[in-house]
C-alpha cells in the first residue's frame, strides 16, 4: 500500500514540475513511464491536454483594444 502512495506522490512531482515549467515533455512522460510502466507515447498524451502555469495564452485574433480614458 504505501508503494502506491509513494508512486503517487512522485507522479503527483513530476506532473507539477511539468505544469510549472521545470521539466519539459520529454523528461516527464519518461519520468512518469518509468513509475508506471506505460508507454511514454500514451503518458504524454496525458500531460499535453494539461495546461501549463507558465504559459500565457493570448488571444490577439477579433480582439478589440479597449483603449478608452
């Protein structure tokens, strides 16, 4: 049983270090596919529909800009 915590509380690290910037893709779908055993081409399916904390999303196109005193 506390195989299973402690595994989870490692993905639950790695997916943070992930939303935050910290690691990239790469070093987390194989981090988390190394805890697992599953494939990281599933694994980073998981963590791309995540948003990352770091990323600022723009939405420039219909956008008026709202300028008035």
């Amino acid at each position: 049983m506390t195989d299973r915590i402690n595994t989870a509380e490692i993905i639950e690290d790695i997916v943070h270090g992930y939303k935050k910037g910290q690691t990239n893709i790469d070093e987390a779908s194989l981090a988390i596919s190394q805890c697992t055993n599953l494939q990281e081409e599933i694994v980073k399916c998981f963590l791309k529909v995540m948003k990352r904390s770091n990323i600022i999303e723009h939405s420039f196109a219909g956008e008026k800009n709202d300028t008035s005193i």
